[in-house]
C-alpha cells in the first residue's frame, strides 16, 4: 500500500466541510490543491490520518506493521549490520 497524500488531504476536507458548496470551493481552490500535493511534512502527517482508517480495516490485520520509529539511513561505507 502506498499513501497517496492528495486523496487523504481531500477526504479529510470533505470529513469535516459542512455542506458540499464550501466542500467544492476548497477542493477547486488553487492554493489548496498546490499545498495538498506539496507541503513540507504533508506525507507523514496523512500517514498519521490514515492510520485510524487502517486499523479499523480487518484486511490489514494479518499482515500491517507499524515501525516504532523510522528507518535510520545508511552512510555510504557504513558497515552493515
């Protein structure tokens, strides 16, 4: 499975919208589409949204796993371990 951040940013503003006027004017805004598909931090906080939907989901149980903390990166001529 890979996160795709503009369609959780969007499901997000629909969740929370009050009414499907101020929905489409949100989602067709300009601005708004540039900064759900760029923001600086974005994927990891959708990620972070995702996350009760996933949970909730019992196709994921079998097999999903959440890391305790992200992957360290690896310094070139760095031994392996």
């Amino acid at each position: 499975m890979v996160l795709d951040v503009k369609s959780t940013f969007d499901a997000l503003v629909t969740r929370y919208t009050p009414d499907a006027a101020a929905r489409e004017r949100i989602l067709g805004n300009r601005f708004y589409r540039h900064i759900s598909a760029a923001l600086a931090g974005s994927h990891e906080y959708m990620a972070m949204e995702k996350l009760p939907e996933l949970t909730e989901d019992r196709r994921w149980d079998s097999w999903c796993s959440i890391p305790a903390h992200p992957p360290r990166p690896r310094l070139p001529g760095a031994p392996t371990v």
